[in-house]
C-alpha cells in the first residue's frame, strides 16, 4: 500500500492536470447544454430536487396535491430518487432542508421493491438505496409487508432456488448484497415434478481438429435438446399439454454469443424470436434489401449489381450472371435475348421491373413505404417463409422498418439513409436503442436477463453460463467511482517499481475493487432473476474453459459452488437430499455434424396439391385494398366532378429542356429547405438526391436552380408567403395518414402537405404547384382531404391554397365533397381497373 501511495504521489502534478481537464469539460458541457436547451434524465432529477428544497411555496404545493405515493420496483432507484421523495412525503406542517424519515407523512408512501432483482446499477441504480430506506422507514414506524411466496413457479423448482441461492447469497456483510429469505411455495399445477437439467463441458484438452468451439456445441446440443423435447412431448404442462416451442424462453446474460443459438435453430428448424437484434446487418435480407435500394441511386456500383442479381429477387444462376456482368453496362440495359436461360431471361426482366419501381420511387415516397413494397409486393418476405430454415429472418424487417421510420421521420434521402446502413454491413453489433413492440412473440425466445426481468415462462434455459461478461484488469476501466474517495482514476505510468499487471495508485485500487465486489453481488442478483423466470421447467447450461473455470463472476461457477462440486476433484456432482437435477455433458460437435444437420424445406409436391384443391370448397375473400394515396384518386377525378372553376396556364417558364416533374420536384427541395431556413447555394447541388440528378442534365443543373429559386421568391413575396413566415408552427413535406370510416370498412388515405403552418386559432394548408398548365378543379378532392387532415393533426379549422410558382398566385380551394360516397365509388373503380 506504502508503494502505491509513493507512485502516486510521483504523479500528483499529473493527477492534477487531469482533473483540471475534467473540470473544464465539465463547464463546457453545463454551457452547450444550456445552450441547446438540453437534459439528462439525471439533470431533471437533481434540478426537481434542488427546485423542491428551495421553493417552500412550491413544495407545499406538491405535498398537498398526492394524497399518496405508490412505487414500483423502487431496488431500481437511488439516492438522488430518495430525496426527491422524501419531499414529496414530508408532513404538511413541516419545511426542513433535508427530510428524515421521522419527518414522513404517515400512510402516504407504499414501496414495493426485491433487493434480490436490483440489476440496473449499469444506469445509476443503488441497491443499498432501497435497504437503508427500508430499515428508516421501520424505524420510523412504519410496517413491513413480506411477500414470501412464489405463485410463479412450481414447488420442485422453489425448492431448487432455496438450495442454491441460500448459499449463493450466503453472509450479506455489504450494503451492497443482497439477503436471501426462503421462498414458500404456492399449490403445484403439474401432476409430476418440474425437469431441472444441468447442460455441461468441462475443461478439455486442446480442441481436436474439425470440431466446433465449445460454445458453438453448446449452442447445438441446446437446439438438438428442445428440438427432442417438442418432437417427443417430454416436458408436460398443465392441462394436459406439452411444451411447444413458444414455450421456451433462452436467457443469455449478453447477447454476445445470441447469433451461435439463432444458427443453431435454423440448422433444426426451430422457430424463433428476439428481443435484441444484431445479426440484422450480418444476415442476408437487409443486405439483399440494401443491394437494389443502393442500385437505384447509384446504379454504377457492380457489386450491389451483382447482389441484387443473385438475392431472392431475381436469383438467376451463376452462368446468367457472368454473361450480363461481362457487358460491363449499366444495370438492365444489357438485352434479355442475351441470356441463353429461358427462364433466367425471365427472371432477368422481372428484376428489372423491380429495379425500375424502386430508382422511380427513390425519393417521391417514404424509405419506410419502398421497403414494405420489397418485402411485400415483391415477395421477399414469402421467400423466407417457404423455407422453414429462414424463418428466424422475418422479426429482421421489423427493426429495418424502424430504421427507415427514423429516417423519414428526420427527412433524410434515401442516399443519407444508405450512408448510415453501409458502415454497418457485416457487422455484429447491436443497436442500442433499436427496440419494437411486438404484438405476439413466435417460437423459442431469445433474450437478455435484463430484458426477461417481470416476465415469467413455461420453460427457461439459462445459456452460456460461463460467459464473463465484459473483460476486467488494469486496463478495463480508466476510472471507477468510490464511495469513500469518489472519482479514481490510475495515472501510475507503466515503468519501474510495482509488477505492471499491479500497477495501480492507492485510490484507484480501492475503487476499482469496491466497484468489482459491486459487480460480483449484481451477478448473483442477475442469476436468481434469471432462474426465478421459470415456470414449470428450468435448464442452465455453460461450458468451463482456462479463463473462467476459477472465476467467481461465472453463473455456472456460483451453481457449482453452491451444489458442492469441485469439478476438479469429483467427477460428479454430490447428492444433496433435496435437491434433484439430471446432467448431461454438452459432447463435442464436428464441423461435419453441423453442416450436415439442416432441416429439408418441405417442397410442395404439385400433383398431391391439385387433388387437395379440387376437393377443397372455395371460400370468398374480399381482397380489396385498405390503403390509398391521394393522388391515386385524384388521377381519378373526372373533369365534370370538378367544383371548381379555377384554370391556370403560363407564367414563369423554365429556359432548360427538362422533364417538367423533374424540375418541379428540384423547386419543391428547394423551397423546403428555403422555408426550413436550411438552404445555402454552396451545398445544394451535393444534397439533391442522385434519383433526382439522373433525371436532370448536368450542364443545364446550375440554370435549372437559379430559376427554381425564382420561382420561389414569388411565394415568399406574396401575402401568403409573408403569412408563413410570421407562423407560430410551421412543418414542410408533413406525411398523414387519414382515417375515413366507409360503409365498405375501414380506408386509408395517404398524403404529404406541402406546407402547414398556424396562426392563433386558424391553419393553413399550402401546396405548391410548378405545373405549365392545370384544369379546371383537378385538386378539389386533394385539397379537402389535405385540410380534414390539418383539422385532424392541428385541432383548428383549416384553410387550404393553391400556389401557383409560375404565376405568383394564390388560390383559396374551399369545395368541399360527400368524402364516404365519394371516396368509396372511386376506390371501387380503382379496384376495377387493377
């Protein structure tokens, strides 16, 4: 100890610096986030605090208006929550600085919390935090309510968790550990005991040649295992049942090995779901999708090309693929008589088709909705269902499509949205903050502890025990946070004097061993959740290896510990009278096994399908659509339907000789930005989507925006424009989605408002118009469904314009229709045409 304190102090004036570099920071990140007007969750509890403490008229106010407090979970929460609620619960005749618990209102606060689930410290959680609290409050005079039965899980399993976690949380000296009280048992509902079974690999010697990793073995005797148990209906459920596959819950304390278990499965063709995705850029359909999205807005890149060609939607064979690549064309503009496959050739046109949809639809629609067209319309999604194997891929399109939502909800490009994918490709990582909410989960679930904890399964797998978690040493953390010494942080420098794998300053030291002690009690924490999420059946499963055979932060390690067995002097575990598991020893895995093992797709035998189908009754469907654009209908809108009498034609007329569409979809980008306050001459060009560039001649780009912003600035001159600019709210390219109630059901009407602003109680719908000539009425229908969505969307009366760029002028569009009757007459033409 001496030593450290002499190396320490060595680098006093290194220490120094440092926590002078960590104060500036400190002040610098106080002033940009005032600046941007930003909190932490951390921020807005201590400003609550501090807002309480010294505002007494302000905390009498708060204490009068909850009669009571409920919390939930409260092992979850810290000390900083402590003090909030202190004042919160203070007695309405007193106003101290710091509450104590003598100074509590009597009967307002119930606490519920299990110092055996606190496994949030990694966000700020304090365990100590809920037993201090508890024991004040009984101090106190206040009561404590035990809630010692299990209604959860089966007696047998009851009977096995007070085994183990009586030892496993055996002496609780610390603040910090947690106390284990027997768990009484509820009545059982199976008529024969719970299975609980021990999956194990000792320390081997060298791994042989050709065969797996051993917790790629794991990974497959644990597929093998369910597989064998649903085949076989070996593990009974109530009421006669047996355990499916959506029975069973796999748990992982991370989900560093969660792809072993998901290749597992698809090698058996187990079904299965998960809760933290990250294989989503390392499998096939999100690159398969990202090849012909990243084809369309850079149609020179060969290897997307190449991709795209060989993915489920064209798939045609190798010798096709030499033959159109060794053209060296652009995409599809080598001729389909070309291909000597017949049905290549085929293939070859209906990529095309593809292709074409998505380079013209890149850009004028949502990312969102040009994915849903690939894995629908498409049928990406019915080639992964055909093939049992592939049908842990499906939950995949849910997380892309929340990928794409964030980018359309940020309005970025398609190309800005590849740009985010493409570093990511090939990787396994997970998306930290990439959850959905699912309405039903399919198959065996794949999950962390974290994620399982206030959920309950028929059967829990407890895998990959003997995984370490995050690796520790001198190197693991640059700082650690005591409660004696606060912030610690090594400066020892890596020469003479202490052995460098010790080579700590004193305080760091005590710091890094007080937080590893922390760490151990939290493990044990997480194994009782992960155990106690059992229901009827419970499996653990790990494998030891030269790193963790002695540690104690192994799950598999506390097991053994707490069962008696030293699995370097005893073969077997040692009978202990109550306690009753079976083991099985996870056997070797040669590479050859797992290629070989895969599950054959079921193929549709035609001649047996025909005879099922003739004798078949025929049922009616009603295929018809849910869900329309606005424009599809007003396309619809017949010149003698029109309400209007509005009639337009010349103005300002583009020099160039460009498509039309094109160069009114370059004005809008350019009043968007210019209405967002985002446009700068400099950078337009390197931000106009390539989907656009392709449209538009390079040597005529340059005039083509000059004379959009010409355009533009009669908006801005004119009386609407000047209204605009003075909104309270004002939102550009808004999408909607309108509900309209028919008699025919349900509708949905999709659209994008060009401009949308407020003023007082009154909005204003605007959407412009480039177009060199427009009948009379053609967007009576768009504009009414465009003001009952702002109606909706606002909750004020609308009025809706429309303005012309070429001319100046703005036109109040107020017709108005019979919306149902309408609506349902025209969709009903649209089905008939299609």
């Amino acid at each position: 100890m001496l030593e450290e304190i002499i190396e320490g102090l060595r680098e006093r004036e290194l220490t120094k610096g440092i926590f002078d570099l960590l104060s500036k920071f400190q002040r610098r990140l106080s002033t940009e986030k005032r600046e941007k007007k930003v909190l932490s969750f951390r921020d807005s509890v201590e400003m609550a605090v501090r807002i309480l403490t010294e505002d007494k008229k302000l905390r009498q106010y708060y204490k009068e208006k909850f009669k009571y407090i409920m919390i939930d979970e409260f092992q979850d929460n810290n000390l900083l929550q402590k003090k909030l609620l202190y004042l919160l619960t203070e007695k309405k005749d007193r106003l101290t600085e710091e509450p104590k618990p003598e100074d509590l209102e009597e009967d307002k606060l119930f606490l519920v919390g299990d110092e055996k689930q606190s496994i949030y410290r990694f966000r700020g959680a304090d365990v100590s935090v809920f037993k201090q609290l508890t024991t004040e409050i009984e101090r106190a005079g206040g009561s404590k309510i035990s809630l010692d039965y299990n209604y959860r899980s089966e007696p047998g399993l009851i009977n096995f968790y007070n085994l183990i976690f009586e030892k496993v949380m055996a002496n609780p000296t610390q603040s910090y550990d947690a106390r284990f009280e027997p768990l009484k048992k509820a009545e059982a509902r199976l008529k024969t005991e719970p299975q609980v079974k021990i999956f194990y690999k000792p320390v081997g010697e060298k791994t042989p040649q050709n065969v797996l990793h051993s917790d790629d073995s794991e990974a497959y005797c644990l597929a093998e295992y369910i597989k064998r148990c649903v085949e076989n209906k070996t593990l009974p459920l109530p009421d006669g049942k047996t355990a499916d596959y959506s029975d069973f819950a796999l748990l992982m304390r991370s989900t560093s090995n969660q792809i072993k278990y998901e290749r597992a499965f698809r090698r058996f063709g187990i079904p299965y779901s998960t809760q933290n995705v990250r294989a989503l850029f390392l499998e096939a359909p999100i690159n398969d999708m990202y090849n012909v999205m990243q084809l369309a807005v850079y149609p020179s890149d060969r290897t997307a090309y190449a991709g795209f060609l060989r993915s489920p939607f064209v798939n045609i064979s190798d010798t096709s693929l030499i033959t159109i690549l060794a053209e060296y064309t652009l995409p599809f503009e080598t001729e389909a008589e070309k291909i000597a496959n017949i049905e290549d050739r085929e293939k070859y046109l209906m990529g095309k088709a593809i292709f074409e949809f998505v380079q013209n639809n890149a850009d004028r629609i949502p990312i969102a909705e040009l994915i849903r067209h690939l894995w629908y319309r498409f049928g990406y999604r019915y080639t992964l269902l055909r093939n049992s194997e592939y049908q842990g891929y499906i939950e995949y399109y849910d997380y892309f499509l929340e990928l794409a939502q964030r980018a359309d909800r940020r309005g970025e490009s398609l190309a800005v949205f590849l740009d985010f994918i493409r570093p990511n490709l090939g990787k396994y990582e997970r998306i930290s903050d990439l959850e959905i909410v699912k309405e039903e989960s399919r198959g065996v679930q794949l999950l962390t502890i974290h994620k399982a904890k206030g959920l309950q399964f028929p059967v829990v797998i407890l895998a990959n025990t003997g995984n370490l978690g995050r690796k520790t040493g001198i190197g693991s953390a640059p700082y650690y946070i005591s409660g004696e010494f606060g912030l610690t942080i090594n400066v020892v420098k890596n020469s003479g004097g202490i052995k460098e794998r010790e080579r700590y300053n004193y305080f760091y030291r005590i710091g890094k061993e007080e937080n590893e002690k922390k760490d151990l009690a939290e493990i044990r924490r997480l194994f009782y959740v992960a155990l106690t999420r059992a229901q009827y059946h419970l499996v653990i499963s790990g494998c030891h290896n030269s790193r963790n055979r002695n540690s104690p932060e192994a799950m598999i390690n506390m097991l053994f510990s707490a069962i008696g067995w030293n699995t370097d002097e005893m073969s077997t575990p040692p009978d202990i009278p109550g306690l009753h598991f079976s083991l099985e020893e996870i056997r070797d895995v040669s590479e050859e096994e797992y290629l070989k093992h895969r599950v054959k797709s079921r193929r549709a035998h035609i001649e047996e399908l025909k005879r099922v189908y003739e004798t078949s009754e025929i049922k009616e469907f009603n295929g018809e659509r849910e869900e329309y654009s606005v424009t599809e209908l007003v396309s619809m809108v017949k010149p003698e339907e029109a309400k209007s009498d509005y009639l337009r034609t010349g103005g300002i007329q583009p020099t160039g000789h460009e498509d039309e569409a094109a160069f009114g979809e370059l004005t809008h980008l350019i009043l968007k930005k210019k209405i967002d306050g985002a446009f700068k001459s400099e950078e337009f060009i390197k931000e106009i989507p390539t989907t656009l560039k392709n449209k538009l001649r390079p040597e005529e780009l340059g005039n083509l925006i000059n004379e959009g912003e010409s355009l533009c600035l009669s908006f801005f001159q004119s009386e609407l424009g000047k209204l605009a600019a003075n909104a309270e709210n004002r939102e550009t390219e808004l999408a909607f989605t309108y509900l309209l109630n028919t008699y025919a059901g349900e509708k949905y009407l999709n659209g994008r408002i060009d401009l949308l602003f407020q003023i007082k109680d009154q909005a204003y719908v605007v959407d412009f118009k480039t177009d060199s000539s427009i009948s009379a009425g053609a967007y009576d229908l768009q504009m009414y469904v465009y003001r009952l969505a702002a109606e909706e969307l606002t909750g004020k009366k609308a009025k809706s314009f429309l303005f012309y760029l070429r001319t100046g002028e703005a036109v109040e569009i107020t017709a108005e229709f019979d919306l149902e009757n309408y609506i349902t007459h025209t969709i009903a033409n649209i089905n008939l045409s299609q």
